[in-house]
C-alpha cells in the first residue's frame, strides 16, 4: 500500500539551498522549519525573523537570497502569503508572524 501523496512529498528531504529552486520547494521547506519551531505548541504563530535564522542556520545562507532565484522582486512577507500552507499576521507593533495553516 503507497502512502498518501501530501505524505510522500513531506517526506522529500532537501538538504542543500541550491535544491531549493521553485516556490513548491521553498513552501515544503518553511513548512519543515515552522512544524519544528511550532512542535511544542502547534498553531502558534512565529516571529518571521525566527523563521529567517532557523533558515539561515540549516541552509547557511539568508532566506531571502534563497526566495530571489526564483522569485527575484519578492520580499519573504509577500512571498509567505503566496504560499497556501502558512499564514501570515502582522502585529500591531509591526512585525510580521508566521503559522501552519
């Protein structure tokens, strides 16, 4: 028996910023990065820096470096409301927060 696709696709291990080459592939990895960050109390929100340096720490290169090789006018607020598996929040003191949708 084959699992579910949405399974299979979680499971796609990308290990190198250079794999990181669409917004499919970007989404799967925020979306790695935010259950972990989130693991202790799901559907919380994360400060979208937090997401940056989690990011920054595992692929050793800024995030919004990875996001302009593919999507090169994007700032990363702009590019987390495209992606359909995160929801984005701005404080009222301005900074931007991040959850699983």
């Amino acid at each position: 028996m084959n699992p579910p696709q949405n399974q299979v696709e979680k499971d796609i291990e990308i290990t190198d910023a250079s794999e990181i080459i669409s917004q499919e592939a970007m989404e799967k990895v925020l979306v790695k990065i935010l259950s972990n960050l989130t693991a202790e109390s799901p559907g919380s929100y994360v400060p979208i820096s937090n997401l940056g340096s989690e990011f920054n720490r595992l692929y050793g290169q800024p995030i919004t470096k990875a996001i302009k090789r593919f999507q090169p006018s994007k700032k990363l607020p702009k590019f987390l409301e495209l992606c359909s598996s995160l929801k984005l929040y701005k404080s009222e003191e301005g900074p931007w927060f991040v959850s699983l949708n």
